[in-house]
C-alpha cells in the first residue's frame, strides 16, 4: 500500500465510540512493552504517530488510526504488566473480548511476541479469542534485534510450543533494523483482500432489505 495520509482517528473503550468505518480494519495485540507502538510507526512510516514509551502500560485505550481513508489500524492496550492499577486490569479482558467479538470489519490481528519471553496466560488467552471468533492471526516475533543470529532458533523454540502454532507461521520482526516490514506488509495486504471480498459478498445493505422484506 503506498501510504498517502495518517491519521489519529479516536480512542475508545466500548462499541458504542468505536469509529464508524467502512473500511477493513487491522488490529495490533500483546503484552505492555512488547513493541506494539513500535511496530505501528514502521509500517507507516512515522516516527511517532503512534505513542511509543519507556513507561510500559500507558496506553489503555484502544486507539484507531486512519490509512488513506482506505484502512483502519487499531492499537489494542497491552497486557501482563505489573504496575498497572487492578481496576485497569480487570477492565483490559472484557475490553479487547468484546472489540473482538463485536468488530465486523476486523480482517485481522497481528499478535506480537517478544523474542525475549516465553509465552504467558494473557498470551495464549488471546490467542484462544482469536480462535474462538474466527479472526485470522497474523504472529510476529519481535525484537529481534535484541538476540543473536546464531542464538535465534533457540530463543524462538519455546514460543513455537508454548502457543502451539508452526515455525513458519510467525514472521520476525525488528523495529530498529526494520527486518520483516515488508512481509508483514504482505501478510496485511492478503488479509485486507479476504475481507473486502468478505463484505462485498455480504454488504450490510442486502441484510437490511432483508429484515424489512421478510
Ligand atoms: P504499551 O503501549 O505499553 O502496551 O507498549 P507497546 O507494546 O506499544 O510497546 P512500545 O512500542 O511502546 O515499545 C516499548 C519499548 O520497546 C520502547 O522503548 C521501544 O523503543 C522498544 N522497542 C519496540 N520494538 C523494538 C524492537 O524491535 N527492538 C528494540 N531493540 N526495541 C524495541
Ligand atoms: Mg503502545
């Protein structure tokens, strides 16, 4: 996708203040820090368009950016970090539950790891969600940067097993180098095409005729 314009859309926290869009959406998950901000403002290209920080936790709205009026990208509150307040906590699970669930236009989640970390509960109950509502997934190991070529494969093994997915299924990514920007790009443009197929079969226009013909 050539990027013409950004934007900040809005944060919201319930259905009810999401953005009405038309377009397809994609949205970014994991754990506090993982590198999810990051990852935003190298596929688009900005410095910071999307807030980045050293204080990890910060960011416990979903956030919605705009791409060329054409895309959605939806930078979903981190998790799994210990300073946050319990009242902040108990909210991020029915929170990011219910955007999955409810938001038609999603086309897909991209879901980070940090190449550093195994695997935790939040993780895999994330994943168990996206499995649930049928949301295609698209798993990046990031940081990649942070371990050595040679010690890769050993850092990345327990997270293969801890979410059970294949080898091939995840892309690894680094926001400092850049390595695996493009295929994640790729991986986005094939999940946006599913979905507008996916809603140009079923627009909601032909649902309402349906409701007041029948
Ligand atoms: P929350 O918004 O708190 O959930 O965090 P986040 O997942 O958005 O993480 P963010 O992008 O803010 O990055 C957290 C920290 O990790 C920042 O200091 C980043 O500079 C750093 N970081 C992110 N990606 C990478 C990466 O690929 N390599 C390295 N070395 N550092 C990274
Ligand atoms: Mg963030």
């Amino acid at each position: 996708m050539i990027i013409k314009s950004t934007s900040f859309l809005k944060s919201a926290t319930r259905p009810g203040n999401y953005p009405e869009l038309s377009c397809p959406e994609i949205a970014f998950a994991g754990r506090s820090n993982v590198g999810k901000s990051s990852l935003l403002n190298v596929l688009i290209q900005r410095k910071s368009l999307v807030r980045t920080s050293s204080t990890p936790g910060r960011t416990q709205l979903i956030n919605f950016f705009d791409l060329n009026g054409e895309l959605a990208l939806v930078d979903l509150p981190g998790y799994g970090f210990a300073k946050v307040p319990m009242a902040v906590k108990t909210q991020w699970g029915p929170m990011v539950r219910t955007y999955l669930q409810s938001r038609t236009t999603l086309a897909a989640v991209v879901m980070l790891f940090d190449v550093r970390r195994v695997p935790r509960a939040e993780d895999l109950q994330l994943l168990d969600w996206l499995e649930e509502f049928s949301i295609p997934t698209i798993p990046v190991i990031t940081k990649i940067d942070k371990v050595t070529r040679n010690t890769r494969r050993k850092h990345i093994e327990p997270i293969i097993a801890a979410t059970g997915l294949p080898a091939e299924a995840f892309t690894l990514f680094s926001a400092l180098s850049k390595e695996g920007r493009e295929e994640i790009w790729e991986r986005l443009e094939v999940a946006v095409e599913n979905m507008v197929e996916e809603m140009e079969l079923e627009p909601a226009s032909d649902l309402d005729a349906d409701d007041l013909n029948g």
